[in-house]
C-alpha cells in the first residue's frame, strides 16, 4: 500500500530525464556555436540515445490504528530511449531569439528494494522551446508534455494493475559563459511539473492519487577547453551542480472497509551532480556530436549514465 506513494515521482523522473536530454542539447549547442561562431544559424536537426539509472534509499515510519513501522521505499529506475528535435536558428550571441520543437520515446521500470513488486513505463513526450542570448548571457525555456502507460505487478499486493496518465511541466534555464578557449560556464535551472495519475482500485481497496506538483533547482558550472584540430572543433568539459528538490511530497489516500489511510512521500534530499563530457564539430558548423556521462550522490539519492547525440544541419 505504502509504495503507491512512489507512483507520482516515478513518473515524475520520466519527465525530468527528457527535460535533462533537452539540456544537454542546448549545452552541445552553446559549445558550438561559442567555437564557431553564429554560423550555425538555420534549420538543424538533433537526435539523442539515453541510457540512466536512478536508485533511492527511504526507509520511512509510518503509524496506523495507533501502531507505527518502518516501511522501506527504496527503489532502483532505469530509463532508456532517445529524443531528437529541430532548432529553427541558433543563439547568435547578439541579442537574437531562437526557438525549436522536440520529442521523444522512454522505457522505464522501477523496482522495489527488498520485493518483487514492480512498475514498467513506456512514455512519449513532446514540446517547444525557446533561447535567447547576449553577449556571454544566455536564457533557455522548455515547455513540455509526457503521456505514459505501464502496468504495476505487486506480487505482495496481489495485484497486476494498469497505468496511464500525463506530466507536464517547463524548465528554465540561465547563466553566462567567459573565455574562448578554457572557458568557465556558471548556470542554473529550476523545472516544475504536474504529474496525473489515474485512480485505481483492488480487492483489498481503491487508491485515490492527489495530482502532483514538484519542483526541483540546479546551480553549478560547467570548465572548459576548446581547441581545433584540423578540420574539427574539439570542446572537453567538467562541470558540477548541486541538487535541491523544493517540492515533491505526493499524497495517497487508500480507502478498504470503510476505512480510509492518508499517506505521502517525502521530497528527494539535496545531492551533488557531476558530468563529463566531449563535443566534437566540424569547423562549417555542418555537423557536430557529443557524449556525456553523469554521475550524482548525496542524501538518499545516487544516479549514473550517460548520453550521445548528433547534431545536423540542412
């Protein structure tokens, strides 16, 4: 019962994971664009592999009918896929406007820790978005909008139950970039989302999922060296940023014989993120790809992974 508190920010991290990819083009981008200059400016289209796996400890209290026990809801998410999109123009670094659509495919599955419960998704997503730059500043925004399905097997719950519902949400971004070839790229971000999740009943009762809202910020920076080598522009980089969720407690209402349990989850403690990546284009701006591995921990949280993309232009 308890681990149905877990079902909105388990689809919650299917939306942030793309949102995260959207990032990482828009990262590939300034790369480029800050070694070449505004050349890349025109049609481009961008497409991204995926692979990241998330794990939580969080053992909980929780106390019903006057007795109160500890109730382990940790979990291990897995996600993999791709998102791919178009940039209608490329920030030119002089005050201009561009903007772009993108979409995207996710296979997830969330496992219990210590059962053989389990939640397989599967999720599309699609979105808009928008960046302006000046000078060494630049602003990103992302509007952006999942529909997943899945199917819930709790073996201890003695139930196989299907799942649909929706997230949307948007992610901000803003920061500035100094130097040329070692450069220094200080930036924050904040996404908010709105997950739904059908209502659903079994023998033993009905669960009712209040919509949920969360809310989670990113501070850091991205060091940096650009170099060319022949006919190809080669950017390394390490960066690093520090993690806090402002909300996230998702509520559960669980009603069986005519009593009724009210339950939430906690919000995700702040943690530390680290990434490491090359971007590699060619000096025309005709094509460029990256890859980049992650690696976050700290609280109850630790994630790793990766993702590649390329970048083409028409």
């Amino acid at each position: 019962m308890y681990r149905t508190a877990l079902f909105a920010e388990s689809v919650r991290n299917l939306w942030l994971q793309s949102g995260d990819a959207w990032s990482g083009h828009m990262r590939e981008l300034r790369d480029n664009v800050a070694a070449n200059g505004p050349g890349g400016a025109g049609g481009r289209f961008w497409a991204q592999a995926i692979g990241q796996v998330d794990q939580r400890t969080n053992t909980r209290s929780f106390t019903y009918n006057g007795i109160t026990a500890p109730i382990n809801l940790g979990y291990k998410q897995d996600y993999f896929g791709g998102q791919l999109g178009l940039d209608f123009g490329a920030p030119s670094g002089d005050g201009a406007f561009s903007f772009g659509v993108t979409g995207g495919y996710l296979n997830s599955s969330m496992n219990f820790a210590n059962s053989a419960d389990r939640i397989d998704f599967d999720a599309v997503n699609g979105g808009v978005y928008a960046s302006y730059a000046s000078g060494m500043f630049f602003v990103n925004a992302l509007g952006k909008y999942d529909y997943y399905w899945g199917r819930n097997q709790s073996i201890s719950g003695n139930y196989n139950q299907r799942l649909k519902g929706g997230v949307y949400g948007g992610k901000g971004e803003v920061g500035f970039r100094v130097g040329k070839t070692l450069w220094i790229e200080p930036a924050a971000s904040v996404s908010y989302t709105h997950s739904d999740i059908d209502n659903f009943g079994v023998a033993s009762g009905a669960f009712t999922f209040n919509d949920a809202d969360g809310v989670r910020g990113k501070g850091g920076a991205r060091l940096g060296f650009t170099t060319d080598r022949g006919a190809a522009t080669f950017t390394v980089y390490a960066g690093g940023n520090y993690v806090h969720e402002f909300k996230g407690q998702d509520q559960v209402v669980f009603v069986s014989g005519g009593q009724s349990a009210a339950f939430a989850n906690q919000r995700v403690r702040d943690y530390g993120e680290g990434t490491l990546g090359v971007n590699i284009g060619s000096q025309q701006g005709a094509i460029s790809g990256f890859f980049e591995g992650r690696y976050a921990n700290g609280g109850d949280y630790e994630g790793y992974g990766g993702r590649a993309g390329v970048r083409f232009r028409f």
